[in-house]
C-alpha cells in the first residue's frame, strides 16, 4: 500500500509514523523549495513540477492506492489530476469548500447548520458597503490562506475601519463576521470511511494563545450529552454531504447548549493530537483506515487527556517527563510561536489532569 500526501509538515510526519505499522509506504509531494524537515526518512519526497502530466506525476509518486491532503490550500487542480489514477480522498470538491471561507459558510447554511453572522465581499466599496450592513464590531478575514488567526481584521471601531480600507490589496474575497460572544471554543474530529461508516472522538476544549492552539481537553465525560449528540449529528450531516472521505475536523463556538460552527478543516488537526495518547485509534490512524477502507478505530478514551503545544519552546529536562506523558517532536528548527512539538497527558482524575497542564504550562512558558 502507498499513501501519497501532499504537504510534508508535522501533519504529514505523524500520518506517516503511524502508517509505518500499518505496512502502509509513503511518498510525500512538497512545493519546490519547502522546507520538509519533519518527514526526512520517512518516505519520499517530491517537489512538485507544474509540468508535469498526470501520468508524470503519478508515476514520480509512486503510483500511490490513495492521495491525500496534510492541509487545506493545495491546489485542487492536483487532486483531480490523479482521480481517475487512484483514490483521492478527500475528494478535490471536498477540499474546495472547506479552502474558501467564504464557500465553506454558504455550504454550512445550505445544511442549516448555524454559523456566525457573515457577509461576503472582494472590493473596497463592496467591504465598506457590508461592514456598514454588519455595523461595528466586525472581524473581517480573507477568504483564502489565512491560519493561526492571519489574514484577520478586527475592526472595533471607525479608526479600525479607517485604517483596514487604507490596505492595498483588497480587491480579493473576504468574509465580514460579526462577534460571537461565546463561552467556550470546542472541536471535534471525526472520520468517515469509503464506505460511510463514521466515527467521532469526544468533543475537545481549546484554549488559544495570540490566535495559536494551546491546550486541548477531550471531554470524556460528555459521550452522551446533549452537546456531543448535536456535534455528531452535525458532523455527519457534512461527512455525508461532501461524500467525504478521511478525517475531518469541526471547529465550534459554545454558547450555552448551542454550537455554532467556526470552520471547518479537511485533514487530521492540531486539536486531535490527544487521540496517539491513551486507549482509543489516533487521528491519524483514522484518516489512515479511512481512505484505504479498513474498519474504523475506537474513538472514546478511558481516562482524562489533554494536549499541551510546545510553540517554539521545549522542555528544559526532556527527561522531566512524567510517565503519564508523552513527548512528541517533530524535527522543526525553533522559532518564536512556531509549532515544534507537543505533550499529551493523561490520568483519571481530571482535576488532577488540570493541575499537571498548568504546571506544566508555566514551566514551559
Ligand atoms: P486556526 O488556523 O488556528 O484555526 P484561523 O486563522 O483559521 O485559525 P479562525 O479559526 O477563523 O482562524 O479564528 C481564529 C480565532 O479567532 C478563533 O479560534 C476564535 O478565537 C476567534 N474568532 C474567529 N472568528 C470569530 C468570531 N466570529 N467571533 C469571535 N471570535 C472569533
Ligand atoms: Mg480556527
């Protein structure tokens, strides 16, 4: 079996890590010049030649059983260059939605499922004229290629306004939102196999640091509640709409008993990482099993577990590590804020848990 992947990041790594033990072998296709430093040895690189043909690239593939995505802004014209050649899954159609912010919302209204309020734009008059229809506060993001909180605008008042419509380059498309005051920001990962089968992990907690995932908590104690039943059935409800194939991941905003859905991600996600840990089938082995349609793993851990990002820091005294923890790295060189590695945790007491992340957190920030 080989597993084609376009991106060769950290997302790409841990894919490919536990595809080892599956027998499955991996070729990853990288944009010239991108640094791949988190997949050396782990397969082989291709940088990818805009030349090339269809038979071309499948070829200096490998003539991979299946391609995949490690992240949502590949250009979509590859996947469905190769998909009549192999699997590709997600599927190009799929993985064009959940590129544009501003598709993504109009898809999650046709399925009523609840988004923040939005307006799309992709001029200067058209922005003004939408931002005025909003009325301040609004968060204006582009529509396209934004991640970790970039390409964001929030405008609280009409300095802020004043100061956004004096950017150039604002002849592109955006979405204006208005402000959600929620309670809590969540996420949930779930999988859908060749066959339909889904499967969902446990709704996670996240808490951000300048706009950058910080900590995760999968909820473990809330498999049947009322929250975690109205996620799954909207997780479903896309799976199923985009014929979707893999993992996919739900961002959500909590208020009260209501979830209103932030974005969505067309690969494994940094809030999933928590799953390597424990007793459940990771995320990526999910994704793995997903698209070559072997059976679907276990999804509900037995114990407490959270995840800890190491954003450009590591642990002092590696061998500080506790051994109800593990240590994750992804071969990156460190920079301030860069993702290069996180900690899972995990124990059966949840205040317990907590207490371990934050001394944690304040030895490693
Ligand atoms: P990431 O790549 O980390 O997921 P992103 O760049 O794709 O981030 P979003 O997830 O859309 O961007 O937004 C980043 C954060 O900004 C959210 O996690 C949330 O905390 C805040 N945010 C985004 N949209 C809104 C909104 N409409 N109202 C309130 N807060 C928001
Ligand atoms: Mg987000």
């Amino acid at each position: 079996m080989r597993l084609a992947i376009i991106g060769g990041g950290q997302l790409a790594r841990m894919l490919a890590l536990d595809g080892w033990r599956l027998g499955i072998h991996f070729t990853f296709l990288v944009e010239p010049g991108e640094n791949y430093s988190c997949v050396n040895g782990l397969g082989d690189v291709v940088e990818l030649d805009k030349n090339m043909s269809a038979d071309e690239l499948f070829k200096a593939l490998g003539k991979p059983d299946v391609l995949t995505v490690e992240k949502e802004h590949v250009d979509a014209d590859i996947l469905n260059m190769l998909a009549d050649k192999c699997r590709v899954a997600p599927n190009a159609d799929a993985v064009k939605v959940t590129q544009h912010r501003g598709r993504e919302k109009n898809f999650l209204r046709s399925l009523d499922i609840q988004t923040a309020p939005y307006q799309e734009a992709n001029s200067k008059p058209s922005l003004a004229s939408s931002i005025n229809k909003m009325g301040l506060p609004v968060l204006v993001k582009s529509s396209e290629e934004g991640y970790d909180g970039r390409g964001q605008w929030m405008l609280r008042n009409d300095d802020d306004l004043k100061s956004f419509l004096a950017e150039d380059d604002l002849n592109r498309d955006f979405v204006i939102e208005g402000l959600v005051d929620f309670d809590k920001e969540c996420s949930m990962i779930a999988a859908r196999s060749a066959d339909g089968d889904c499967v969902f992990y446990p709704l996670t907690d996240n808490v951000h640091k300048n706009g950058i995932l910080l900590t995760s908590y999968a909820d473990t104690n809330q498999s049947d509640n009322a929250l975690t039943q109205s996620a799954n059935a909207i997780a479903k409800s896309i799976l199923n709409k985009l014929d979707y194939v893999g993992v996919l991941a739900i961002e959500f905003f909590v208020i009260g008993n209501q979830l209103i859905v932030n974005e969505l991600a067309p690969r494994v996600h940094n809030s999933g990482h928590w799953s390597q840990a424990t007793d459940v089938c990771s995320q990526f082995e999910n994704h793995l099993r997903a698209v070559f349609n072997l059976p679907l793993g276990d999804t509900q851990p037995s114990t407490h577990v959270a995840m800890v990002n190491l954003l450009g820091v590591t642990l002092d005294k590696p061998n500080k590590l506790a051994s109800n923890m593990q240590l994750h790295e992804y071969n990156k060189e460190p920079r301030p804020n860069r993702k290069i590695g996180h900690i899972n945790i995990w124990h059966e007491s949840l205040d317990e848990l907590k207490l371990q992340v934050k001394n944690l957190l304040e030895e490693l920030y």
